[in-house]
C-alpha cells in the first residue's frame, strides 16, 4: 500500500496467513484479481488484525502481475544445509504462490529452520512446524495438544495436505532465500 505517487485504490478485508503476511480479499472475502498483498511490516505497524476492512493506495499493478504487489514475500517450514526448501500446506494457496504467478519470490527464513540435510528438513517440517501450527490455530489433531511430534493422523482437521520441495528456482521463476539470524515462526 502505498500513500503517494502513481498509485491505485484498493481495499477489502484483511486476510492474514500462516506466516504473517496477508491479503485484502476485495471479493466478498474471497481470493480474486483485485486483490491486495500486505507484508508483514505493514500488519505489524498498523497493528491489523484478521477481518479488518483496510483501503488505501496501492502500486498500479502491470501485465502478469497476479496481485497489486509485484513481488511474492513468504518463509517456509524447512531449509536444508543442502539447498532444498520444503514446506506444508493446508489450502495449497501458499505453496503455490511460490512456485508460479509471481514475477519475484522471497522466501524469508529464520535460523531455526535450518536442517542438515533435505531427510532433516522434512522431519522438521512434518514434526516441528506441523504440530506448532495445528496447536496455532486450534485444529483438532492428535498433535495439537502437546505440539510434540506428527502423528500422521487421518483427522479432518489435518493441516499438512500439500507437500512442496524445491531443488531450485522454477524454470523462468526469479527466487531469493533471506536468512535472518533469528528465530522466525515455526
Ligand atoms: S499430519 Fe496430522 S498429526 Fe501430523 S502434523 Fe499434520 S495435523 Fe498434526
């Protein structure tokens, strides 16, 4: 969102998502063209909250662009010493905002998800970041009370149905990894 300049309007309600980020969903609270990626920068100093109906100014969005916002800014649930990325997914919405429809990804990672090896990062994916989040967002799974570990579980509420592993950049994608030497979400 911007505040000046050559800009377009944009509004909705504000979706947040599991790393931080969100949208302003413009369509009746529904994913649609118009609308509107927010950082987590942006959330954190307007304090906004999931369901805010937010409008302002936006960067005029250009040919290919999928959302208002040119670049795509995500974490994910493992990174391995030996350059795979991996992460789970509920909806699929977020894996799939990596891998296509963005001109720039970045995928922002704290040292805490960092493994050895691609084996040590799923098993960080699937037993750290799995259970955290389904503990998050109340989902009742086995893994949820304790946050202990997977249990595979084949509950309706089971968060972890799309598993994506990058080996590298998608072909014609343009992908950047940050590591921040801090701790950063599960
Ligand atoms: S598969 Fe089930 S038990 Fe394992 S982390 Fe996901 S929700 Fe929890």
């Amino acid at each position: 969102m911007l505040t000046s300049g050559e800009c377009s309007e944009g509004a909705g309600v504000l979706e947040i998502q599991q790393d931080g980020y969100g949208f302003l969903r413009a369509e009746n609270c529904q994913q649609g063209p118009n609308d509107v990626y927010i950082s987590i920068a942006q959330i954190r100093r307007f304090n906004l909250r999931m369901g805010d109906y937010v409008e302002g100014k936006t960067r005029p969005q250009r040919e290919g662009d999928r959302y208002s916002a040119m670049l795509y800014i995500t974490s994910v649930n493992g990174l391995a010493e030996t350059g795979e990325i991996i992460n789970i997914d509920g909806a699929g919405n977020r894996v799939a905002e990596t891998i296509f429809g963005h001109k720039k990804v970045y995928f922002v990672i704290g040292k805490n998800k960092l493994a050895e090896d691609y084996d040590k990062a799923l098993w960080r994916a699937r037993n750290i970041a799995g259970p955290k989040n389904a503990q998050r967002l109340n989902r009742k799974t086995p893994c949820a009370a304790k946050a202990d570990r997977c249990y595979n579980c084949s509950s309706p509420d089971r968060i972890c149905k799309v598993l994506s592993v990058f080996w590298g950049a998608p072909m014609g994608a343009d992908c950047e990894v940050v590591l921040i030497k801090e701790d950063l979400g599960y």
